[in-house]
C-alpha cells in the first residue's frame, strides 16, 4: 500500500512538472515584440495629438502565476515605453495598458504612473499590468497604451 501511495505522488509530481514546461513553452511562444504590438497615443478630444510621441512601446507576456492548490491568480505583462514632450510647454501624461480582444473591444486596462516631461524631453518608463480574470487573460490579442495629457 505504502509504495502505490508514493506512485502516486511521484506520478502527480510528474504531472506537474509536465505542465510546468508546457507553460514555459507557451510563454516562449508568446513573447511579444514591439511590432506585433499596436502603439497607441490616443488623447482627450480637448488636445491636439501633437504634444507628444510615442517613440517605443514594448511589451513581454509573463508566465501565468498560480496559487499553489493550482489556481489563476495573475497574468503579468512587462511593458517598457519611450515617449516624448512635442511641445514647449511642460506636460503631464496619465496612462494606461490597455488589453484589447480580437475585436477590438477593451477586456481590461491597468494604469501607468503619471509621466512628467518638460519641453523636448523624453522619458523612459517600465512597469508591470496585471489581468486578474483568467477568462479575460485567455482573451487577449492585442496589448496597446492610452494616454490623457494634463
């Protein structure tokens, strides 16, 4: 009985391991690179769209995380950007990671911290969004930002 018992374990071990290198296999494959990634620069209508450029918008979709009883807790994407004040006047950008489905409809959004650029300056930036639906998470094609300028 003892031995079937650590078959057992060692076979649901196994499993898991299995599983584990399926996941890194798949998050190899989906690792995003800025072409295949839609930048966006979008801003309120009182604005005009010039005041700023979005030099570079790069995102990497992270390994699942699971709660150890095997569960969804997270989808992660890194996210870098690269943008810069067209204006001569100082700005302030509110932003946000948008996560997009194949029809274009928003499943989820997360917000960047607001970006200060003086005139002509350019500013690098790196986070981390979350998605904490793993329905929504499944549904992802497209990750893009969104910016308001104050």
């Amino acid at each position: 009985m003892d031995n079937q018992r650590k078959i057992k374990e060692l076979e649901e071990r196994v499993e898991q391991l299995e599983n584990l290198v399926n996941e890194i296999i798949e998050w190899s494959q989906n690792v995003t690179v800025a072409s295949q990634v839609k930048t966006d620069n979008e801003v309120n209508d009182s604005v005009s769209d010039d005041l700023f450029q979005v030099i570079s918008f790069d995102v990497k979709k992270k390994p699942t995380e699971k709660f150890n009883s095997g569960g969804f807790l997270a989808q992660e994407y890194a996210w870098k950007l690269k943008v810069k004040n067209l204006c001569s006047n100082k700005i302030s950008l509110f932003g946000e990671v948008v996560f997009q489905d194949c029809d274009g409809f928003d499943l989820d959004s997360s917000s960047m911290n607001t970006i200060e650029l003086a005139s002509g300056a350019t500013s690098s930036e790196t986070g981390i969004a979350r998605i904490m639906d793993q329905g929504k998470a499944a549904d992802v094609a497209e990750v893009s930002c969104r910016f308001n300028v104050y």
